[in-house]
C-alpha cells in the first residue's frame, strides 16, 4: 500500500475526529501537492483543501477539476471557491490584486484587508460579479444607496445585508413599484416580489 492510500485510509478513519485538522496538517508536502490525492482527500472532506500545498493552490484546472465532483451542490462548489480564492488574496494584498481576484469571484471580497472592503470601486467590482458579496463591503458602503440598489437590482437576495435604513427605502420603492401599474420600462418582477414580502426592521 503506497504512502498516499495509507493517509486516504488516516483522513476517512478519522474524519469526524478532533484531530482530523492535525492529521491534514501534518501530511507530508508532496502529497500536498499532488493533485490526484488531494482531489481524492477532498471527496471525504471538503475541508482537507485548507491544507492544499503551494504548487496547487494557484492551479486552477485543479480547482475546477474538485468543482466538478460537486457541480450538484452549489453550497460544496461555493465552499470550494471561498478556499480557492482566500489562497489568492488576504489582508495584505493590494489593490491591484483584489480587483483582478474580485472581478474573477465576487465572494473574494471578504478576504481583502478592511481598507479594500471599504473602497467604493474594489465593492462594486465584486457585487458586478456576484451581488451578495455585499455583506462583506464595509457598514459604510452597505449603507450606500446606490450600492445597494445596484447590487439589489442585480439579485434581490442581497438587500438583507445592507443597512437597516436602505432596506427600508427600498423595500417602500418596490411596494411603489409592484403597486404602480402604470410603471413603464422592464421589471424584474421575481425581485420585486422577494422584496416585498420581506419583514424588515426599522
């Protein structure tokens, strides 16, 4: 039995255990960096990906290769991206970097250092790609009208992380709106509904 199905048996045996981060840490590099066996690793537990070594973690067939065993699950996939990209950028990025890495994957966002999350154009690049990467923009910019009714107007989903205030005056524009028949131009009225049957807090 070869050293990598020897760690396979170690990650299933114990993959429920306390001591399952301590094993994932402690695996040798090379199969950390071995794309078959973290692939592998990664079908008994998403979580094993945390500890993918330094020639993999920017590989990004590698990434969509682990992606494709869970295309099922958008929860599994998501999860896997969010690990994915927090290899690509942290709090000591720049801002270059976030905006390259944001526009690619949105959810990014939450990765960047609180200055970025608070910059006007790094939050718009990333809720261009994914609206709901507005609950890691900074209070100010999620309480920015027109970054919320941008990001609002893109997925209804995100108004429940901007402020209590936008949530309100948009919520009172869509309830105008839905009732207003004569309102011309396209609506997306699945949005509108959404929002409309919310319960928001003052």
């Amino acid at each position: 039995m070869s050293d990598g199905e020897i760690q396979l048996q170690e990650l299933r045996k114990f993959r429920l255990a306390a001591n399952f981060v301590s094993i994932c840490n402690n695996l040798p590099q090379n199969l950390k960096n071995d794309f078959e066996f973290m692939k592998q690793a990664a079908c008994i537990k998403l979580s094993v990906l945390n500890y993918v070594g330094s020639d993999l973690q920017r590989n990004s067939k590698f990434w969509d290769s682990v992606c494709s065993l869970y295309s099922k699950n958008i929860q599994n996939v998501l999860e896997i991206r969010d690990i994915q990209y927090g290899f690509l950028i942290d709090e000591s990025s720049n801002r270059r970097d976030v905006l390259f890495v944001v526009s690619q994957y949105g959810r990014a966002l939450q990765y960047a250092s609180p200055e970025l999350r608070g910059t006007r154009e790094v939050v718009v690049t990333a809720i261009q790609k994914n609206a709901q990467a507005l609950q890691y923009a900074s209070a100010e910019l999620r309480d920015d009208m027109d970054i919320v009714r941008s990001a609002v107007e893109s997925d209804g989903r995100a108004l429940q992380y901007a402020s209590k205030p936008c949530q309100n005056t948009l919520r009172e524009d869509m309830q105008k709106l839905f009732l207003d028949s004569s309102k011309q131009g396209p609506v997306n009225w699945e949005i509108v509904r959404e929002i409309v049957s919310w319960e928001l807090v003052d």
